[in-house]
C-alpha cells in the first residue's frame, strides 16, 4: 500500500466542528510526540507593563513588551493632556518587541493598545480615519491622535527597521516627532479638516420625502450580485480566499421560499446547498486559503460557528436532508465541549493549532485489519483514502506560501460514503461505523496533546449569536439538550452580561485562573450589536421554549436600545453611545460581513417584536430604518443580505402563527414540531397555553377571543395576517400544507 511507513497529518476530530491537532500517525512505524510528562518552569520577562492587569487575551500578548503600554481608557487621556503628548494607537506586534523603538514610543508618546473585539467602537472610527487617509485598510492598525483624541496620521503596517521603499517605524516615529515638535498646528488642522469631511462622508440617513425601496427589486438585485460572484465548481462567492458568508447562503434560501416555482429560486437553493456541502467536506474556520475549502486558516471564531449551525439546520429545513442537520449538530457538539464556560457564556475564538510537545514513543492507531473488505485492508487505508491522505502530504506549494505544511495533510472528505464504500467493498452504514471508529480513537489520542490557545474572552454580541443557534437547531430537531444548552446562555447572559441598575448590557467578560467569570473595572459598555443580537437570541429562544420571560427581557432591552442608539433625525442606529465624549465619530455600520450588521438584525428585530407586542411604532422605525439605507439598498443590496431579508420580510407580511394548547400536551407537541420542521422565515410562532401566556395576552388583547384563557378543548393551530386569521387547524399535515402552499380559509 505504503511501503512501510505511512502519512502523518494534521487530524481533524468532529466531521463537521473541526479540531486542528498535528503530527498524528494511522499506523504503526511513524513516531509522533506525547505531551511530555513535565512542564519547564516559566522564564521571567525583563519588561512588563499595565496591560498585564487587564483581561484582554490580546491585550496580555502585548503585556512584556518594552512599551509603557496603557489599556484604551481615563487614564491614558488624562496623561496624554497633562504631559502634552500625542497619542500612540495600537499598531504590531514585532515592532513592539524592538528595545530602541520601545523607549522611543515610551518616551514621547502615550502608547494606548486597543483590543478590537472589546472596543469595535473605536476600532471602527480610527480605521475609518485610516482608509480615508492612507487609500487601504486593515489590521493592524496604528494611529496617531492628539492629546484630545483628535487622529491626526494614519497607517497600518510599520516593520522595525526601514524596507525597501516602506519605512520603518522608527523613521515614522521620528517624523511625526519633527512635524509634532515644529508643525503641530498643520497637523491638528488637518486631522480636523479630515474628521469633518468624514462626518459628512460616513452619514447614513434618511432624504427627505424618501421611501422603503420595493423589495422585489433589491431582492431580484441581491441575488443577481450573487450569482455574479458565485463560484460554481466549489460554492462560495469569491476566489481564495474564500469567506464562509453565512449571510449570503440565508438571503439565498429565504429568496428560494419566496421564489419556490421560479428557475431563479431554483438556482438560488442550489447555490446555498451546493456551497454548503463543499464548506462540509473542508471544515469550518475563518476562511480557506484555496478555493476548494481544503487549507484553512485554522483559526475558529464563535460568529463563524453560531451563523452556520443557523445556515446548516435552514437547509436541511428547506431540502429535508439530514445530511445538513448532522452538520448543525456536530458544530454545537464542537461549541458545547471546547467553548463554552462552565457558566454557560461561550468562548470567542480557539486558534489555529497547538505547538508540538517533545519526546514519547511510536504510536499505533489503526492497524486493525477490516474484516469482510475486499483485500488487505486496514482501517488506516480506508480512512486515509476517505479523507485523502497522502504519503508525501496533500496540501499543494501553492496553498502553502510559507512552507509551514510541507510533507503534512489537512483532512478534507475526498469521495462520497458511496463511493468508498464502493471501493472497499463494504456497505455504507458499515463504513459510516468504521470512520467514526477511526475518529473516535484519534480524539483520544488528541486529547494527550496541548490544546490550542483559547481565547476566554466572552462578548455579548457573539453569545446571543449562539443562543440564537441553540434555539434554532434545538426546536427544529426537538432536541431538549440543545434547548436546555440555550437556556443556561440566556441565564449566564443576564446574570454576568446585564447590569440591571443601570438597565444597560454589558460588551464583555472574562474566565479566571479559577474558572470564575471576571469582570474589568469599569466594565465596558454594550455596543449596539451586543442589543441587537442577544435580542434576537431571546426572540428565537422564546419561538423555542415558550417562556414568555425572555420575550419580556427582549422587550426591555429593545426599548433600551432605542434609547441609547437611535437616530430620531436621519434614522436607524448608531453602532456606539452618543453620549461617548472619547469619539471623534458617529458611525452606523452599513455592511453584513463576516457578521451581520446590527441595523440588519435590528430591523428583524423591530418587525419581530410587533408582532408579539403589539407595539405599531416598531413597525414605523423598522420602516424608517430601512428608509436610512435606501441607497444602499438600492444600488448594492449584497453588501447588506441580511437588511435585504428583513426588507423582504417587511414587504410580504410577517404571519403569525398562534398555537392554542397546553404547553406539555402531546397534541399540542405535534403542532408546534410541524412548524419547527419549515423553514419560514416571515413568521413569528406563539403558544397560548391559557395559564403562562399573561405576557402575550396583555400587549395582544386578541389573543383572548382566539384562544379563550379557560379552553381545554384539543390543541389547535390559527394563521394570521394583517389582522385575519385561519381557520382552526386541529391537524398537523393540514397545517403544513397550509404553512408551504396554501392560502387559508380566513375568518375576521
């Protein structure tokens, strides 16, 4: 087969969630290292700074250089005015650890290190300054401010020492001092000149007399962009690197349900499946380096893993496939184990693989022989032709830059369970039985290995993403465990991540050297995507379980949101508190990325909510926030899929679907699995149960002629829209077929 030695490779353990190990043998000759037994003890750092009590992981990294560093924050600002020095923002990590830049910066400068994920607000006012002045963007970004935060230069990456015709940071530093020493008046002018000109560039507002674009047309828009970009052999919307864009995929099946007998609709689901499946065979991480999602970059973010759980279980919705809802599965088995607190918040990232420990003995890990398959054939050889491994590695030079996978294999699914069933001559279900055989055997010996470096930072925002996901995937499959997972996020949510005195969300918190949750002093404020998305996890938990007390907590911090962020004259919401002095700008995010953009999921949100409390002038600002983006809307709809979703939404109707029966009554079960089996993304569910649906009852006065408090008569389903309703459907296939096709027998 091999000759005598077979392949090593970087081992991924879940089919689906992905876990990078390194150096890991299918059979019995190749050595790999064992965690050796004793760990070397620390060595002590010459240098160490304030960022050394912060909590910030990436703040940590920076915590030895030979910086005077300070976190973003009272301090920083106070010593910048009264020693009259410009600010230093940021910047990278090499640069840092160099002894003569390190005094300079210390010397001359108040050097401030900002964590992104932490503060997003500045993040995206300095980088906007930096985009306009230097023509690009990116990370990392280095700033220069002055004493009143004022940015007044700009760029990104500064190497130590001067390269070719990019100077090197002490030749910037050196420059900014001259100009700051002799020309300081020119360069405070100017930072301001610029400030203005991007308070008046950046503004997203509503015209006068502008109205909701017809959704018809964004949406037909939306997709022909997309098919434009579409790449067809592997999915996906772009050459390598290729993003996962789960955003795309969901306005892809949410235009098929709208679309269902066009043969636009139909290339719409075939695009969203097809891209999904290929992603399936790669893995899961940030991105992938080549266009058939084989090399990753092995870093895991939680955005990523929540968006497409979501993405996974819509489309085994849509298609009926279980396929795709093992795939949504095995990611939130993947989160559950390796991110999630013991409090129930989620980590944020884990990144790309661990470093190799030293010594330990060969190792034998599937040298068994197959019993029944057609020749010699051991379990290795059918896991390595299922998974393409190859003896001199399977990773091309060309998806290896710098060489760092030379001679390895990255695991990707390269044949059907058809065809390597096939080839082995053995049946399917029997080779199903044999990989996960295989995987389950690498996964212990994994386990002896160091783990990847993890990032215990813990965000509002990516957590009610994750809810989100636990509830979705949770109540389409019935699955109590996953809801019961869902549960403990809220909880751990509003016990660690909401400051009731203050009626405010909180952005972030921290593991400690004990397990504990930790807090930084002051705690950080939410942002409006920390709102935005753990009400939207609440709505979709509530859709899940039925506890009206999340859909009163949803309600609360809506209207705090509104207080907080919104634009009463130009509309939608700004993505950080007005009342922040430390700001040059205003923004309002105007783009669904990697995550969705808060004023997309908070038009959702707006619409959603109602619904279900009867408040009309969320209806109104959900319109007028749509009216704020008209011209984007209108002219590059797939910069903002998922606003486009919420447009569609808003034009066709939300239905209300009110389930009127006992929460625990089987009938009742079969009713509410009925719709949870449907993706229907224009449709909010609710449950009258007649003794905890109080909550509903009061912001809907209706309900109580529909569902009278004190019936117990057989569960039944109504369908409402524009205030007419359904006939009572008692059965659970009629009831189906009325949710995919029908148009209901309406009474008033």
């Amino acid at each position: 087969m091999f000759g005598k030695c077979c392949a090593c490779f970087f081992l991924v353990l879940e089919t689906m969630g992905f876990i990078l190990s390194t150096g890991l043998c299918v059979c019995s000759c190749v050595p790999f290292s064992m965690a050796s037994g004793g760990e070397e003890p620390p060595t002590p750092h010459r240098h160490t700074n304030r960022l050394a009590q912060e909590r910030s992981p990436y703040l940590l990294q920076h915590a030895h250089n030979p910086v005077d560093w300070y976190p973003w924050g009272q301090e920083a600002f106070d010593k910048a005015k009264a020693e009259d020095k410009p600010i230093f923002l940021s910047g990278e990590f090499e640069s840092f650890e160099d002894e003569e830049i390190g005094r300079i910066l210390s010397d001359n400068f108040v050097c401030i290190k900002v964590d992104r994920e932490e503060r997003p607000d500045v993040d995206k006012v300095y980088m906007t300054f930096v985009q306009a002045t230097s023509g690009g963007g990116g990370w990392p970004m280095s700033v220069w401010l002055t004493p009143d935060l004022k940015p007044f230069i700009g760029g990104t990456y500064f190497p130590p020492r001067d390269q070719a015709r990019r100077p090197g940071l002490k030749t910037v530093l050196s420059r900014i001092l001259e100009q700051w020493q002799n020309n300081r008046s020119a360069l405070e002018s100017s930072g301001q000149r610029i400030i203005a000109a991007l308070r008046q560039g950046t503004a997203i507002t509503a015209e006068p007399g502008a109205a909701v674009p017809l959704a018809p047309d964004v949406a037909q828009r939306c997709f022909q962009q997309l098919v434009q970009s579409y790449e067809e052999e592997y999915g996906g919307f772009r050459d390598a690197p290729k993003f996962p864009s789960p955003v795309n995929l969901m306005f892809l099946l949410s235009f098929y349900t709208v679309s269902r007998s066009s043969s636009e609709g139909a290339e719409a689901l075939q695009m969203a499946l097809h891209t999904l499946r290929m992603m399936a065979l790669g893995g899961f991480h940030r991105y992938s380096t080549d266009s058939s999602w084989h090399v990753p970059h092995f870093e895991k973010m939680l955005y990523d893993q929540a968006q497409l759980a979501v993405a996974y279980i819509t489309a085994s919705q849509v298609s009926g496939e279980t396929f795709f809802a093992d795939v949504a599965k095995d990611i939130l088995q993947y989160v559950s184990r390796d991110l999630s607190n013991k409090s129930g918040g989620f980590y944020s990232a884990e990144d790309a693989d661990s470093v190799p420990a030293s010594g330990g003995p060969e190792k034998q890990l599937l040298p068994d022989m197959v019993e029944g398959a057609s020749g010699s054939t051991s379990l290795a050889d059918i896991f390595m032709h299922h998974y393409g491994v190859k003896e001199q590695g399977n990773v091309a030079p060309e998806q290896d830059p710098h060489g760092e996978l030379r001679g390895q294999n990255v695991l990707i699914v390269r044949y059907s369970p058809e065809l390597t069933a096939a080839h082995f001559g053995v049946s399917v279900k029997r080779l199903g039985e044999l990989l996960a055989t295989a995987r389950a055997k690498m996964a212990e010996v994994r386990k002896s290995r160091p783990r990847p470096h993890l990032d215990t930072k813990m965000l509002a925002s990516w957590n009610g993403l994750m809810l989100s996901a636990y509830a979705r995937v949770g109540s389409a499959l019935g699955d109590e465990a996953l809801l019961e997972r869902a549960v403990q996020a809220a909880n751990f949510l509003k016990e660690h991540l909401w400051d009731p005195s203050r009626q405010t969300m909180l952005r972030s918190c921290y593991r400690g050297d004990q397990m504990e949750v930790e807090q930084v002093s002051p705690p950080i404020p939410g942002f409006l995507d920390d709102y935005a998305f753990v009400i939207c996890g609440l709505l979709d938990l509530y859709e899940a379980t039925f506890q009206t007390s999340w859909l009163e907590w949803a309600e609360e911090l809506q209207l705090r949101q509104d207080t907080l962020f919104w634009d009463s004259q130009g509309y939608g919401y700004f993505c950080s508190d007005l009342s922040d002095p430390t700001l040059p700008l205003s923004l309002k995010e105007d783009q669904d990325g990697a995550e969705p953009s808060a004023n997309s999921v908070s038009a959702w949100n707006l619409l959603r909510l109602s619904h279900v409390t009867g408040r009309q002038e969320w209806v109104q600002r959900c319109q007028q926030l749509l009216t704020a983006f008209s011209e984007r809307l209108s002219s590059v709809p797939i910069a903002l899929p998922e606003m486009v979703r919420a447009l569609m939404a808003q034009h066709h109707t939300l239905k209300q679907i009110v389930i009127c029966g006992r929460k625990d009554a089987p009938d009742t079960a079969s009713l509410v699995a009925t719709v949870n089996s449907l993706f229907l993304p224009h449709k909010v569910l609710m449950l009258c149960d007649g003794a905890s649906d109080s909550f509903l009852r009061s912001r809907l006065p209706s309900l109580s002629a529909l569902c009278p408090p004190e019936d117990s008569g057989a569960a039944r389903a109504l369908v409402c829209q524009d205030f007419t309703c359904s006939l009572p459907l008692t059965d659970p296939l009629e009831l189906r077929t009325l949710l995919l096709d029908g148009t209901p027998p309406l009474q008033t």
